[in-house]
C-alpha cells in the first residue's frame, strides 16, 4: 500500500515546487521590470532638465 501513495506524494511535491519556482521567477521579472522602468524614468528626467535648461 506504501507503494502505490509514493508517487501521488512525488507528484504533489514536484507540483508544489513548480509553483515555487514559478513565483520566483514572477518575482525576479517583476523587480527587473521595476529596475528597467525606474532607470528609464530617471534618464528621461535628466534628458528633459537638459532640453528644458535656458543655457545655449
């Protein structure tokens, strides 16, 4: 009887992992997308500063 619930419990955690492994790569996309968009978002205030500056 041991035999036949081994494999239920492997697929349940194998399952359960997965879903781990999926979140943190959700995560890592999500903080990488954020580091993109805070990046771009400071380089285009400096960018405008400069086209907005009186100086020739």
């Amino acid at each position: 009887m041991e035999a036949q619930r081994s494999p239920v419990r492997r697929r349940g955690g194998q399952t359960m992992v997965e879903y781990v492994l999926a979140f943190v790569v959700l995560l890592g996309v999500v903080f990488a997308l954020g580091a993109l968009v805070g990046g771009l978002r400071s380089n285009g205030s400096r960018t405008l500063d400069l086209v907005a500056s009186e100086y020739p």
